[in-house]
C-alpha cells in the first residue's frame, strides 16, 4: 500500500501556499516551521517534492518560487476564514506569520539548475523527473505518477492538435 509521507503533504501545502493562498494553508506552514516538523537533513527533499508538485499542480509550473504572494493575505481573509477556526484563546499575528513563513521558504525553496529545467521541459510536455530525484530507485514510482504522466500527455496531445491547425 502506497502513501503519502508527511513531507509530499507539506510540499504540497507549500505549492497551495503560494499558488492559491488561502489563510489555513499560511496557518499550516507556520506550524510547520514554529513546531520544526523537519530537520534541515530533510529541506533538500522537502524543495525537491515542492519542485515536483508545483510542476502537476497548477496549470503552468513556474519559473521561480512565487513568494510574494504570501504577503497577499489580508486580515479581513484571516478574519473570516481562519479565526473561527482556531483553538479558543489562539492568536495568530499576521504580519509576523507571513515573515517567518517567508524566510523560511526563501532559504530552502532555491532550485537548482536541473529542477528549473525540469519546469521547463515539463511546461512543454516532456517529463524527467530523474532532474529533480536523481536516479535511485526509491523513487521509481515517481516516473509513473498519474498526474505528471496526464499533464505531458495533455500538452503534447494539445501541441499537435494545435499544429495540424496550422
């Protein structure tokens, strides 16, 4: 049985973060760095999976880690969104929240030059996830993810059609 350890779930959270930022997943990155859920023996591997998701998550990867938009959130979003569900008695400071939070991630959401080139090619449509993993055969799997292997699918088939357009 195959699942998700908790580093892909963080990694995830972090695209989530920074893609659609919304007040929990600000509130779920903080924890995860005022609790120190990983070790800096883990940052590697936690860019790593946030290279990889950020490339099947949204519609384009991107060229860069866009962490201005942490800084996007309002007090009114926190507000509506996340006090109601906090612990009784819980604060949340926003503007301290959103600078530990961004620090954090601009020490360690620095790609390396093989994973910004797996951006690229995965934008159009070609997938090495061996740019960002390397060879081992931990993970294997990697190269079978459905949604990677849909996405390259779709932009390939979606060139083509495009082509014989012409």
């Amino acid at each position: 049985m195959f699942s998700v350890a908790p580093l892909e779930i963080f990694a995830s959270k972090t695209v989530a973060l920074l893609t659609r930022t919304a007040p929990r997943d600000l509130y779920d990155m903080h924890n995860m760095v005022k609790y120190g859920l990983f070790d800096e023996s883990e940052e590697e591997m936690f860019r790593k999976c946030a290279v990889f998701y950020s490339a099947i998550g949204p519609e384009q990867p991107p060229k860069k880690f866009e962490l201005d938009n942490i800084g996007k959130l309002s007090s009114s979003q926190i507000k509506r969104d996340l006090v109601p569900v906090l612990r009784k008695g819980e604060r949340f400071d926003l503007e301290l929240v959103q600078q530990e939070v961004r620090d954090y991630l601009a020490s360690i959401l620095i790609p390396t030059k093989e994973e910004e080139l797996f951006w690229k090619a995965f934008s159009e449509g070609t997938y090495y996830p061996h740019w960002i993993f390397g060879e081992s055969n931990e993970f294997a799997n990697i190269a079978r993810h459905p949604m990677a292997l849909w996405k390259c699918r779709n932009k390939t088939e979606n060139t083509i059609s495009l082509d014989k357009g012409k």
